[in-house]
C-alpha cells in the first residue's frame, strides 16, 4: 500500500501554514468543525479565516459528529474537500453526499469485530472508510488488528491513539492512510517537531514500497 498521512485535529494558522508548504505535506488536513468538546474544536468565524490558505496538495477535510442542517449549510461554501462523519446512519450519509457534493470520509469507531463490520453498510456511498477508536475527544486506541485482513474496495484511513514515534511500519499493512491528531501534540498542542518526524517517516515508508 502506498501510505499517506491525515493531521487531523488543526487550530492554528502557524500550524496549517507549516503542513501545507511542506516539502512532503500531509494529502488530508482534518478540522473539528462541530464537536465543541474537543479541545482542538474551531468556531465558525476562526475557521472561515484559518481555511483562506492556499492549501495547494493538501486535502481539507470537515470532521462532523451528526451534523445537522443548520452547521451544514453554514459550511457549505467553505474549502472543504471531505466530510469526515461519525454517528451518521447511511441514508443521513448518502443525503449529504448528494447535497453537498462532498466526498465522504466514514468514520466506524471500533470496540470489537462487530464494529469493523459495520463498514458493510457503506460500501456504496463512502469513498475511504476510516477506522477510529470510541475515544473521539479522549485519545483511546483499539485493536488495529480487528482490520488486518479486510479486502476492500476503498482506500482504508487508520486513527486512534496513533504516535509520531511508532513503528508505523506495521500499519503499512493494514492502512492506506495514517490519521494523527494528539499522538502530534505537546502539551495540547500541534508541536512541529513532531510534526515534521511524522510526515518524514510517512515518506520513508512510501519510498520502500
């Protein structure tokens, strides 16, 4: 599999300035956009002026926890490449991806076997399947092995706990995307030193494929 990262969980101007210039910047850049208890959650007005960047190859992508009609119209002319969506059922999937004209991130929160396979329900509307711990705010992993054998069609994205320094090696099996948020930050905030060991590591990896 050809790796790519996600810097997920982006506040700061400086931050998103430093990932999209990059000599090897992250192919998606993930925002919190309705989930106020996350610390790394953006208002409105703050994320209309983060998002006036020039992404160039970067992706930009909605994080949304059963949004509903009210902050989806408020985002809709926004930059955004992806929704990235939790707790949605696949009709409330399939409506906003009709809608909005967005690509679909499925975000599945994994305890056990049975929450991997929830991704059977939407193999026809999502575009990558994201496999993430229950922790959403809380930075909690699962068993990336529940996933190890999956055969799909889509290109699979992996979160939960992830650290700039694993071995990432042992993903690669796995992921085609690697998804990082607080596994990147110091003291509750994006740290660009980790950062830059991350999207370095990312492109070693993809060089040995």
């Amino acid at each position: 599999m050809i790796l790519k990262s996600k810097i997920c969980g982006v506040s700061d101007s400086k931050i998103l300035s430093y990932i999209v210039n990059h000599d090897n910047p992250s192919q998606f850049v993930g925002f919190i956009v309705n989930y106020p208890k996350s610390k790394r959650y953006v208002d409105l007005e703050k994320l209309r002026e983060l998002l006036k960047i020039d992404k160039k190859k970067s992706l930009f992508v909605a994080v949304l926890v059963n949004p509903d009609n009210e902050i989806l119209e408020k985002i809709k002319n926004l930059p955004f490449d992806f929704y990235q969506l939790y707790d949605c059922n696949p009709s409330q999937v399939k409506s906003i991806k009709k809608k909005y004209k967005r690509k679909i991130i499925t975000a599945i929160t994994v305890k056990n076997k049975d929450d991997v396979n929830k991704y059977m329900f939407y193999s026809d509307i999502t575009d990558i399947y994201l496999f993430d711990s229950k922790g959403y705010e809380k930075s909690l992993s699962f068993d990336h092995k529940l996933i190890k054998n999956l055969n799909l069609n889509k290109e699979i994205m992996v979160a939960g706990n992830i650290q700039f320094n694993d071995n990432l090696e042992n993903l690669k099996e796995i992921a085609d995307i690697i998804d990082l948020s607080g596994g990147l930050e110091t003291a509750g905030l994006k740290d660009v030193s980790k950062i830059e060991i991350f999207l370095n590591k990312i492109k070693n990896l993809k060089n040995e494929t």
